[in-house]
C-alpha cells in the first residue's frame, strides 16, 4: 500500500491499484453509487468493506439486482452492502481516477436506476 511510503504516498495521493481479480475476486462496497461516463461505461464509486478505502470499480458488464452484485469487465464481482450513499474518500478517489485517464467529459449518476432495480428485485412481504 501506498501509505507505507511517504514520498509515493506523496506522487500518487494515496490513490493505489486493487490486488489482481485473482487475488481479490469479490469486493463489498458500502455507501455506493454508480457513475456512467459518456462513453456508456458505468463505474462503481464506495467504501471498500474489506480494505477500509475508497474504491472505483472498472466497468460494470453485468448488474444482478436480486443478489445486490454487479460483476465488471476485469470478472471481479462487487457486492453492494446497504442503501447507496457517499463516501468522501470514495469521491477523492473517483476524481484521482477521472484525473489519471484524463476525463473531462461530464458522468451522470445513475445510481436511482440501479437502487430502483434492487428495490424491485426485493421480495414481497408476506
């Protein structure tokens, strides 16, 4: 981790890459939202559960609202924990990430439609 050294801590923000899917195959996310870019990829913004950090998803290619998880182009499968949110650590590495891949255009937070299909998804009470 990049906070174990002061002056890559310093170059980088903070902002490090995840473990390989290998490594790290499911990752649950707390006060989450979605982002879609204008190119039509939708990222996974939140608190990672496991590791105590923000996080940003690559693209989602397939969202499962029954289970609450949404698996991404790299085959890492994140579970959505609780109702969406914000998280500021989460946004401070949303905007390091938008600054690495140089994206200016603006995103659109879609995160009611995917809340609106895990609402959906929810069984009937009895």
């Amino acid at each position: 981790m990049t906070g174990d050294d002061p002056i890559l801590f310093l170059l980088t923000g903070g902002i490090h890459s995840t473990a390989p899917v290998s490594v790290e195959p499911q990752i649950e996310l707390s006060s989450w939202s979605a982002r879609k870019l204008s190119d039509g990829d939708v990222h996974l913004v939140g608190w990672n559960i496991g590791s105590g950090e923000g996080r940003v998803s690559t693209a989602v290619t397939v969202f499962d609202a029954a289970s609450c998880a949404a698996t991404t182009g790299t085959g890492r499968r994140y579970l959505l924990r609780g109702a969406p949110g914000a998280d500021r650590d989460a946004e401070y590495v949303w905007n390091g990430w938008l600054r690495k891949y140089g994206i200016d255009d603006p995103w659109e937070d879609v995160t009611d439609c995917f809340w609106a299909q895990i609402e959906a998804a929810r069984p009937s009470p009895a």
